[in-house]
C-alpha cells in the first residue's frame, strides 16, 4: 500500500524527475535493440545448456572459469567477480553442482586466502563431460 503524497512532495518529485536527462529518441533506440540482443542470447545460451547438458548458464560459467583459472581454482570472491555474480547466488549455484555430484570445497573463511572452489574437484569425469559437451565449437 502507498503512501498518500503531499503537494510539496509532488512538485518536489516533478521537479526531480525534469532533471533528469533521458536517452535522446536515437539512443532509446540503440539501448533498446543492445537490451534485445543481451536478453535473447542469454536465453537462448540457458535453453541449449539445459537441453544439451542439464545445467545452467551460471553453473557453466562457474565450471568454465574454474577450468580457465591458475592452478583450477579461484576463492569464491573471485569466483563471484568473474561469474557476474552475487555471493549468495554462487553459493547456492556451488551447493547445487556439489548435490549434483560435483565434489566442491566449502568456501574459505575471509581471512584465509585459501582457494574456496576449484577446478580438479569441480570437473569430476561428469562435470568434465558437461563442460565439454555444452562448450561451444571453435
């Protein structure tokens, strides 16, 4: 439920929102045709590796960053940087690739610098087949 607003608060809020710079007509356009293709791909990527090899975008993301890291492993801080993703989410990816067979470390407490998840034990022969299977050709 909202809030009534006062006539200040609407003119204040009118006032704000006339400063504010929107994107010219030709910019929309280009935002809009760039936000397209993002949402798209992305669906479609998510689709071909649920269908080809059972797991999502983020899991093979997070399976594919391991694999590409020094020595295969990264701290789950890092992991999260170079997935886009949030902590929280991560871990609940990492707790569902560990259910799903895929032996992973728990995460490091933040004063050690141990690595929290890596790759050895992350590409299990299935893990390695999946990966493998849902990489795209070059």
């Amino acid at each position: 439920m909202s809030t009534p607003t006062t006539s200040a608060q609407r003119s204040d809020n009118t006032a704000h929102s006339e400063s504010i710079q929107w994107l010219s007509s030709q910019e929309r356009e280009g935002w809009l045709f760039i936000s397209s293709i993002i949402f798209n791909l992305t669906r479609k990527l998510e689709n071909q590796l649920q269908s080809e090899a059972g797991i999502s975008f983020v899991e093979y993301m997070v399976l594919a960053m391991l694999s590409e890291s020094k020595d295969h492993s990264l701290t789950m801080t890092e992991l999260a940087v170079t997935t886009n993703t949030l902590p929280a989410r991560l871990s609940r990816v990492v707790a569902r690739l560990e259910k799903d067979g895929e032996p992973l470390p728990p995460p490091a407490p933040p004063s050690v610098q141990k690595p929290a998840a890596s790759a050895s034990a992350t590409c299990s022969p299935q893990a390695s087949r999946r990966c493998r299977k849902s990489h795209p050709a070059t």
